[in-house]
C-alpha cells in the first residue's frame, strides 16, 4: 500500500483544494475551501460558469451593487461547495468572510446565509461546515450556531487558548495549522532542532490532541497547512488531516511502511471552569507566534476575498 492509503487507515483525509479534477483524483471523505482557494479556482476559464450564474443570481435578489456582489460572492462558494460535495460522500467546509471574524452577529447572519443557500441547491446542511478564523468573537458565534445544528470548522488555530476555547464551546471541528506555526518560528530562527517530533507546528497538535482526549473533548481536531509529508506522517492518528494534493501526490507515490503516531489517552476529566474572555484574550496574547500568524491569516483571506469581489465587479 503506498502512504496515503496506510494513512488512511489511521486518520480521516480531507483534500485542500477547490479544483474539482483534483478531488475526484485522490478520492478524499472531505474537502476544505477557503477565500485563497476559491481565488484560484475562480481564475481558471473551466470555473467562469460560477461567475457568471452567481452574478445572475443575486441581480434577482437585489440591492446595492456592493450587496450584489457580497451575495454574488456568497454563492460562488455555495455553488462550488455543491459541486465538491457531488464527488465526496462527506463534507466541504465553506469559509464566511474574514472581514467578519470580529463580530460575532456578523458571522452568525453571514453563516445562516450561507447555509440558505446551500439548501436552496438541495444540500443538507449537515453536509456542510461554516468555516471562520478562531477569534473570541467567532468562537462565541460558532457556540450559537451549534446549538441550531449549524457545524463550524475554526480555522487559523494556533495557540492552545484559541483550542481551548472550542472545545469549551462544543464547537464541531478545529483546524490548528502546523505549516504556519513552523513557518513563524523559522523565519524567527528558533527551530533548533531538525526534527519532526521537535517541529513546533505538529508539538502543537499533538498537546491539543492529548487535552482533548483526555478531557473527553468531542470537538474533532483537524490538523492543517503541511509543508512537508513528514509533518503529516508524524500526526497519523488525528482525528482529520486536511492535506493539499501535491503533498497528497508525494504521500501516493511513496511506498515506505507507515506507522501510527497519535494514540488515545486515558480519560482524565480534570474539573475547571471555561475560560472567560479576558482570560482568552491574556492567555492567547502571551503567544507571541499565535497573535502574528492569525492576524496575518484574516488579513490574507480578506485581501483575497477582495479579489474574488473585483473579478466580479469586473464581470458585472
């Protein structure tokens, strides 16, 4: 069996791309999208259907042409996310705007919107994850939206406070993000050691993961943004591995006998009480990594939102 299929055997494999073609080549149970990869989508001629139905659509609906294209926006997502969930037998997680992740009615409105929509294509929202970026403020939506059986995916994770705050709030799925946090701390030279089980990004998941276990936590952990097969193959046993298809390409070529990494510990239920705003907002802010890269993610996927938005102000 080559790697990815040894893999599979450990953790759920979730594909990171919004191409259609890719997805029906690696046969994932999930796909995630998020602004950059409906960009890139949106990009290719194959995709200018979605443009062009989305822009129809909401000129029914109305309003000013900033609402147009905000629904327009909407439902480029909607309609890719449908056509994902025709090629998988699981769920596509489908991302509101960032610009939104300080406001928590904000998201709740935006992430009731988007699953109309989705239902409004005959999708079950069950099949669909509403994806924001782990802000308090989101964390807090996100505790609203589960108690209406809307299920969230909190992404740009990076600090155990963000994880924390999830599992607190029985949010569905998290999606702390290895690559970035060894990203962060390369670029900030304070990788010691060449090693994996040093690496930061998959110590990280690996410290979420045993408090969850521990703790009897039912959030899934969904661990994200690889740079290398190494980092995936030292998080076998995660719950979800949500991996990009050239790094699903390397992980189907290789051969090498794989072992599982992650095991389940024994429940120990500590009692404590949640963590309360501030205490979330002190503990989150005292890491330095954490506080740089999730403001970095939001405003990467709002500049990139913005041009999902003028590629539809252009086609208008």
């Amino acid at each position: 069996m080559n790697q990815l299929d040894q893999l599979k055997k450990y953790s759920t494999v979730v594909i990171d791309t919004g191409n259609l073609d890719l997805i029906k080549q690696f046969n994932p149970q999930d796909a995630t999208t998020n602004p950059s990869l409906v960009l890139n989508t949106i990009k290719s001629s194959c995709y200018k259907n979605l443009i062009s139905n989305s822009i129809n659509y909401a000129k029914k609906i109305g309003g000013t042409s900033e609402e147009i294209i905000l629904n327009a926006s909407n439902k480029i997502s909607v309609d890719l996310g449908t056509e994902i969930l025709k090629l998988i037998p699981g769920k596509v997680s489908t991302e509101i705007d960032s610009r939104f992740s300080f406001n928590k009615n904000l998201c709740i409105y935006e992430a009731k919107k988007i699953i109309k929509l989705y239902e409004e294509n005959n999708i079950n929202k069950n099949r669909v994850l509403i994806k924001l970026a782990s802000t308090w403020e989101s964390i807090q939506a996100a505790k609203e939206l589960e108690k209406e059986n809307i299920n969230c995916n909190l992404t740009l994770l990076f600090s155990f406070a963000q994880a924390r705050a999830c599992a607190e709030a029985k949010v569905f799925l998290i999606s702390p993000f290895v690559g970035r946090i060894y990203d962060w701390y390369l670029k900030n030279k304070l990788l010691k050691i060449n090693s994996n089980y040093k690496d930061p990004g998959v110590k990280s998941v690996r410290k979420i993961f045993n408090f969850y276990k521990k703790n009897n936590y039912k959030t899934i952990i969904m661990a994200a943004s690889f740079r290398n097969t190494e980092q995936i193959l030292s998080l076998s046993g995660c719950d979800y591995l949500t991996i990009s298809p050239i790094l699903l390409s390397k992980l189907k070529s290789n051969n090498t006998i794989i072992d599982r990494k992650l095991f389940l510990p024994e429940i120990n239920v500590s009692k404590k009480s949640k963590l309360t705003e501030s205490e979330f907002r002190f503990q989150h802010n005292k890491d330095a990594m954490a506080v740089e890269k999730l403001s970095e993610g939001i405003r990467q996927f709002s500049y990139d939102q913005e041009k999902i938005e003028n590629i539809i102000r252009k086609n208008m």
